[in-house]
C-alpha cells in the first residue's frame, strides 16, 4: 500500500510538471512566431542570437531553485523546520546576488555580449537592446525559477503548474498584442512579460 502511494505521489508530481513545461514550450514557439511575423528576418536571428544568454539565466534560476528545494524538502522531512526555512532564504538570498550581477552585465556590457554572441551591424543593435532589457529582468526570472521550485517542493505542484502555465498564456498574449495591435516593432518586448506574471499564484502559498 504504502509503494502504491509513492507512486501515485509520484505520476501526480510529474504530471503536474510535464503540464507546466508543456506550456512553456507553448509560449516559446509563440514567442519565436511572433518575432518571425512582426519583425521579420533580422528580428529572428536577434532573437536567436540572444536565446544562449537566456539559457543560461534560466538554468541558473533552476539551480538555485532545484537544488535549494531538495535540500528544503529532506529537512522538512527530517522536521528541522528551521533549518529548512534558512534554506529558502539563503536560497533566494544567492538569487538576489547572481541577479544583480545579470542586471549590471546587461546594463553596461549588452552590446559586447551581443558582438560575442555573432551579431553584426543592424542585427548587433537589435540583439544589445534585448539582451539589455532581458538581463535588466535577470530578477523577475530569477525569483519566478526559485519560487516555482520551492512551492513544488513545499506540497503544492498544482499551485506550481498553474503559475508556469499562467505565466506562458500571459506572455503569449502579451507578446501578440505588442509586437502586431501596438507596432512596438522590438524585440526587447517579448519573453520579458513571462516572469512578472508567473511569480503570482506561488507568492499566494504562504511559507511556515
């Protein structure tokens, strides 16, 4: 009985899990759609050219957070309550600082990277001013990775799926409206909206 409800926990756990990735899936192809129809050619290679450092924010927010509500989960399992709320803390803490140092790497150093990543001529001038204004949001990403990891963690993966595919529908229809009702006619616009509204649902689950 007791192997039954582990994996019963289990599929509920990785469902819930491939549903969130499922839609963010979802709003990258939207996303890279979108940029494709609005802003054409130039705007797409931009874009591409500016994914890596995006990756690198995102599996940098998955660290912090996979490895911060492991080490969470096993305390809380323990009953070291304590400890275990230290470790969030410490958590977003290392969060705040690597955020700080995306934001003033894409303040003063957006362009570079640009030019590193490949970019050349009208291209390098609109992937410096995503990747500006991406890396002036390394918080917002930053503190939606952890926090999603967190509230999966603390016994809630429906509140966790819900965040991630709010956060992805919103981002679809924000980048749509944007880039074709608004001409904003930019490629610092899309993704960015994703975040700010992901971390909602999760702030809603209050921590001990």
């Amino acid at each position: 009985m007791r192997h039954a409800g582990c994996l019963k926990e289990f599929i509920r756990y990785a469902v819930l899990n491939m549903l969130g990735m499922t839609a963010l899936s979802c709003y990258i192809l939207a996303d890279t759609f979108f940029v494709a129809g609005g802003l054409g050619a130039d705007g797409l290679t931009a874009l591409n050219l500016a994914i890596p450092i995006y990756s690198f924010i995102h599996g940098s927010g998955l660290m912090l957070g996979m490895g911060g509500a492991t080490r969470y989960s096993i305390l809380k399992s323990q009953g070291k309550t304590k400890e275990g709320d230290l470790v969030f803390t410490r958590t977003m803490f290392m969060g705040v600082i690597l955020a700080v140092m995306f934001q003033g790497a894409g303040l003063f150093g957006a362009q570079e990277i640009a030019g590193l990543m490949g970019a050349e001529g009208v291209i390098h001038e609109m992937c410096g001013m995503y990747l500006k204004v991406l890396m002036l949001f390394t918080p917002a990403f930053l503190i939606n990775e952890i926090l999603i990891c967190f509230v999966r963690n603390d016994g809630a993966p429906q509140l966790s799926m819900a965040a991630m595919v709010g956060g992805s529908f919103s981002n679809i229809i924000m980048d749509y409206i944007l880039i074709f009702p608004l001409d904003m006619g930019s490629v610092r616009h899309p993704t960015l909206w994703e975040p700010p509204c992901s971390p909602g649902p999760p702030v809603n689950k209050p921590y001990p």
